[in-house]
C-alpha cells in the first residue's frame, strides 16, 4: 500500500473523528478512504439505511468511482448506487425503496432528495456511518460549496448523530481553512489530515513564448475563418510534439478549445492522417464528452483531448502521455492538478505550456510591455515547485445560498419557525457568519419578494413565488445557470449547448465539438439550433471569468522582474521575452517606483492580488477618480502623483471607507443566483464579505506611500 492507504486504515476504521486525505492525483486516494469503509461496514452493517454517503462534484467523477466501487464491492454483497440528473428515476426509487450501501451523489441531487423526500430522509440515512466528500478543494469558498455545508449538517440533524466525515483532495493551499469547512462552527472537532509523505515528483518542464502575428486573412466566413497566425504556430508546435501519442491540452476558455480543436483537426486532414485531436467542455453534451474519455481510456490509438476544467478534476482517464497549457494556468492550485494527470506509474510529469503576448510598438503602454502572461505563467511554476497553492477563500457571507437554504428546510418540513431555522442554520450551522439582524433582515426582504410567509401561530411558510421557485428543476442549483440554446445536427444528433444571448440566425457559422458548421434552422419558442456541416464556422462566445490572481503570485513576479536568472526552461524566444520584460521593467524603474506618470494618467503599481487591487480601485471611484484595472496596474487617469499622494495621505489617517461602505459605490453587486431578492444594504454586506480586502488595502497604500518617498529622497 502507499504511504496515505497505511495512515488513513485506523483513524478511518475506528470511525471517531472526521479525515482529510490529501495527496497527487492517481495516487490512491478512493482506495485509502474506502478499504476502511468497506471493511468497518462488513463488520457493522446497516439493516434499513444507507451506509456510506459519498459526494462529488462531477456527474462524470460519479459515473467513474461507481464503476470502481462496483469492482471493490463485487463479491462483498454490498450494494452501490449513483443518483444525479442522468439516472433514471427507477434506480432512484429503487434506492428509496431498499435503502442499503453505498450512494454516490452530486450536491444538486442530494438537495433534490431533502425537498422531494423531506420526511424519509430520517429512515434513508438512520444508520449512515460515513460521508465521503470527494474534490474538496473544489466546493471551499463557492456557493455551490456552502450548500454542501448546509446539507451534510442538516443531514446529521435530521438522523440526530454525527457522521464522520471522510475528505478526499488533491490541492490544497492551507489545511486549516479545509478543516475548518469540513466541520464549520465545531471547535471541539480535530480533524485529522494525512497528507502524502511519497516523494516529490519528477518534473520536466517548458515554456514556449509567442508573438501575436497578423491574421490569415480569410474573410469569407462561409470558407473559413480568420485565424491569428500565432494560434496557427502554437498549434503547429503542438501537432508536432503531441501527435501519436496521448495528452491533455488545457486551455482557458472553451473558445479556445474549440478554435484549437478544429485547426489541429484540419491538420491531421491536410497531413492525410486520422483524427487525435478531441474537444471537451461542459457546454458539450454528455454523450460527446463520453465519447471522448472512452477514446482516450481505450489505448488503442492515440488520442489528444482539448479542454478546460471539466478533465482537471480525478476522473480516471488512464495513463497520459504528457500535459499541455496554452496561455498562463488560472492558478497554481489549477496548475498542479493538471501536472497530476501526467507521470503516473512511476514516469515524470511532463508539461508544456504556450503563452502569447502581444507585438511591442513604440506605442506600447508600459504596463502592456512587461508581458505579463508569461510572468505569471512562470511565477505560478516556480511557486508549485516551492509547494505552495492558493488557500481556499471562504470569508463570504454566501446570502444567495442562504436564501435557498431557507426555501429549501421549509420545503423539506412544510414550514418552521424563525428561531428554528436560525438555530439550524446559524447558531449550529455554516452560516455563522451572520448575526440575527442579517437573519432578521434577510427574512424580511425574502417576505416582502413573495418568496416566504408567516402564518397567525409564526410559522414561515412558502410564498406564491417561493413556491413557483422550489418547484422548479433548476432550484436544486445553487449557482447561476443560464439559458442555453440546444445544437442538433439534421440527423437529430445532441452537440450540446450554447448561451441563449449569443446572436444566431440561419445562414451563420459556428465552430462546435470541433467542426464546422452552418445554422439551417432557429427554434427561438423550444430554444433549439438545427445545424449542418459546413467548410466556415467562428467558435461561440461562452461567457465565464478567468479566476482571480493571489498576493503571492503578483510578489512572485516581481521578484522575477527584479532577478537577473534566465529559468532554463524557457524556449529561446521565451527567454528573450522575459528580458525584453525586464528591459521594460528597469526603464520604468518599477522596482522602486510604485506611481508612475503617463501622459495625463497616473500607473499605480501596487504588486498586489486582484482582491486588493480591486478593493484600491473601488475606493478611488467612491471618492470621484476615473480608474480602469491593466492587468498588475491601476490606471487612473487625468490626475497628477502629487495629487494621489496628497489623497492616500488623507486615506491613511482614518479616512479609508468601511468595506460595506465602499460595497454602496460599486453598481454591479449582483451576481449570484438569488441575489436579486437582497435588499441594497444586504447586498453590500455580501459583495464586502468576498470581495473586499480593507486591511490588506490599508497596507498596500502604506507601500505605495513609502516608495514614493523613499524615490523622492534620491539624488
């Protein structure tokens, strides 16, 4: 057995306190938590119950651990089950029916269960004896996380026990943040972490640097479409240094996934060889997405898979060959989980990444000259190969979800009391975060929406729309899911799916599942897009946002602007990228200088995070400055460095505004799901909580304020 199989066998057989077992993708997490399992069920079984709950992120995640489970569990009688929106509804109520073993479940669907099976959840899960969350770095600090929260600790107060809880991760920045959302507002809880001992992975390395060329010029769309040159480069290096043999391509975006997905297909056509480039994205349908893993898990040909995140997470894939990034990794958290995919059995990882950076001219912005994707790019590598990762963040109050929950604890007892669901929630729950003014508060605006009521003995009740709000699928979901248009080929065949605010007409081209194809038909009333094969397509736009930068990854590349060494992993045009960056860096004098004068505009350069710069940002604007964000620079503009002195020394002797304070200036507040039902003064407490840093801001007008007089002081 490896190293975290032998340590997680005792502390999760005497099932006496809840685990954390954190270690590289493949190396045997499942097995470490689930031999135990196995074994203390075999010895306790169930008579009536569930015994195991395992949750996971993934549809697909679930799909693979059955067919695993399923082998471990063959000859022990015990039986296994998956529940999520592709199951069908005789194997649910066969589940509900005989409830025994194990259940794999996603949280949406365990949400389903406590509003569609309220007064069985008691019996179904009387005897469970442990909760398995697998991906635990994924849930911490999102909404959707909170919600799992919520239900693993109404689940253990409707069966009046407490259920260890078995945590299974492959990244995480900081342990105490994953205890303490294991198990929130439990001080006497001591979660065990077994972290891997095995030793460090053997890593070969290189990063490719690119130039944006001029396009291709092709403006016939009905033909094809206009392809970036450097694009074509970046896929020429990777046919060549990919092609018959098995990998994984990371990009950002699923635009780029699909315009990478049909140049290298095209490729493979030109070169008269079969296809082994595969796209694979969650707006792609499931049978594609299947289709695609199966091709790659069945080794008999080499294949090639495009993607996003949607191959990050553990879904067993086999043995890959190497793993490729275009364009800089969206954190370092993100990038070790990809580098796991690859050296398995012993082989080194192997990655090779692909940044572009725009052309320099003389009229070139300097901070557009510091070329920062391939900074951060290389600071994120060196920073995995110092072992650190970004903490989870999970200081937000979560109101959207907290609005569900409370529709959903009516929905699964017919109603409860205020002081009730405040107790169930708050005082013993996962949002303790908030006081009994914000409870209060927050009940008000959900009644004065329609969405809950109280009857004459106080008891909180559905509302006519609460209930219009529950009874739909999509509550299940804490997160924001758009409307979408379904594509189908002439045939009948699903392609999957794109947003509903993308312009469509008969007559456009789309690039999709990495073909191209021409709109024939439209069905606004069913939302339905019937497409045939064409010669020309563009990719659609999806929508999403990239993740935010830490504090960590911004000094890191500073202190890479400031080094001298050339990290020898960089291509030849790599490496004179970077010094063309630090040629910039040392003309602007930005190791020293944090205020910078250009043209009419001032360049603040704070060498911060995306949460502290956008908390700087935001307090400019509150008090009437014009300000955009570029990339590591504050561009403010029409204004002088004495006159931002001047303020930032006002700023630094009590005059720095509250985060709730600041949270009124910023119109845009609202962006998840139920948000649309706070009040404006509810909504500024929830956008502070997550996306404000006030303390950390204070400091770094501090910094700011120093290299200004330590630069004035200079002969």
């Amino acid at each position: 057995m490896r190293d975290i199989q032998e340590r997680a066998i005792e502390p999760i057989l005497s099932a006496e306190q809840d685990v954390i077992v954190a270690s590289p993708t493949a190396t045997g997490k499942t097995e470490a938590a689930f031999l135990p399992i196995l074994t203390r069920i075999l010895q306790k079984p169930s008579t009536n119950s569930l015994d195991v709950l395992y949750v996971s992120p993934l549809k697909a995640l679930i799909n693979d651990q059955f067919e695993r489970l399923e082998l471990l569990c063959e000859y022990l009688e015990i039986p296994v089950w998956r529940w999520h929106g592709d199951v069908a509804q005789t194997k649910k109520r066969e589940v509900m029916r005989k409830p025994k073993g194990i259940l794999l479940i996603t949280p949406e669907s365990l949400e389903s269960l406590f509003v569609n099976y309220g007064t069985r959840i008691r019996e179904t899960f009387s005897d469970l004896s442990y909760l398995v969350i697998d991906e635990l770095h994924s849930f911490i600090g999102t909404e959707r996380g909170k919600q799992l929260q919520s239900l693993l600790h109404r689940l253990e107060v409707a069966t009046r026990k407490h259920i260890p809880r078995i945590a299974l991760s492959a990244t995480l920045g900081d342990f105490s943040l994953a205890q303490q959302y294991l198990r929130p507002n439990d001080r006497e809880s001591k979660t065990l972490v077994i972290r891997s001992d095995e030793g460090g992975q053997e890593i070969k390395i290189q990063i490719r640097g690119y130039v944006v060329r001029p396009p291709k010029i092709d403006t016939d769309e009905s033909e094809g479409s206009l392809e970036v040159g450097d694009r074509i480069e970046i896929a020429n290096d990777v046919y060549r240094a990919l092609r018959s043999s098995t990998n994984l391509i990371f990009a950002n975006r699923r635009r780029d996934v699909e315009l990478y997905s049909d140049i290298l297909r095209r490729m493979c056509e030109e070169n008269g060889v079969p296809n082994e480039f595969w796209p694979h994205h969650g707006s792609l349908s499931k049978e594609l997405r299947e289709n695609v893993e199966a091709i790659v898990k069945n080794r008999s040909q080499p294949a090639n898979v495009i993607c996003t995140t949607t191959l990050e997470m553990g879904i067993d894939i086999g043995l890959v060959n190497s793993i490729a990034q275009i364009g800089p990794p969206p954190s370092v958290a993100s990038l070790r989980q990809r580098l796991g995919r690859s050296g398995r059995r012993g082989q080194p990882a192997i990655l090779r990444m692909y940044v572009q950076e725009e052309e320099i001219t003389p009229y070139t912005a300097i901070q557009d000259r510091l070329r920062c994707d391939l900074l951060q790019s290389i600071a994120m590598f060196e920073l995995l190969l110092k072992g650190w990762y970004e903490p989870p963040p999970d200081a937000k109050l979560h109101l959207s979800t907290f609005i569900q929950q409370i529709l959903s604890i009516i929905a699964q007892y017919g109603g409860i009391r205020a002081q009730d669901a405040w107790k169930l929630l708050c005082e013993s729950g996962p949002f303790g975060a908030m006081d009994k003014s914000m409870f209060v508060s927050v009940l008000r605006a959900m009644g004065a929406q329609h969405l809950i009521s109280q009857d004459s003995e106080g008891l909180i009740l559905l509302g006519k729309d609460g209930e219009r709000i529950v009874n739909h699928f999509s509550f299940y979901t804490a997160f924001n899911t758009p409307e979408e248009f379904q594509l189908l080929t002439q045939d009948g065949d699903l392609l999957g799916s794109i947003p509903i605010d993308f312009p469509l007409s008969v007559g456009i081209y789309l690039i999709f599942s990495g073909r191209r194809w021409e709109v024939i038909d439209v069905e606004f009333d069913r939302k339905v897009v019937i497409l045939k094969p064409s010669k020309g397509g563009r990719p659609p736009q999806f929508g999403g946002s990239g993740k935010s930068i830490h504090d960590k990854v911004r000094k890191e590349m500073f202190n890479l602007y400031s080094s001298d060494v050339l990290p020898p992993y960089l291509d030849p045009r790599g490496k004179a990228m970077l010094q063309e960056a630090r040629t910039s860096f040392k003309m602007g004098n930005l190791k020293s200088e944090r205020i910078i004068t250009s043209g009419n505009d001032l360049l603040l350069f704070p060498w911060c995070g995306d949460k502290v710069m956008n908390t700087l940002a935001v307090q400019l604007i509150a008090d009437g400055f014009r300000v955009t964000m570029e990339g590591v620079a504050l561009n403010v503009m029409g204004t002088t460095k004495q006159e931002i002195l001047q303020y930032f020394e006002h700023l630094k002797y009590g005059k720095l505004k509250t985060a709730v304070e600041l949270a009124s200036a910023v119109k845009n507040k609202i962006s998840e799901k139920y948000d649309r039902f706070l009040t404006e003064e509810l909504l500024c407490a929830d956008y502070a909580s997550g996306n404000l840093a006030i303390a950390d801001t204070a400091a770094v007008i501090d910094e700011l304020l120093a290299s200004a007089a330590d630069s004035s002081t200079k002969p």
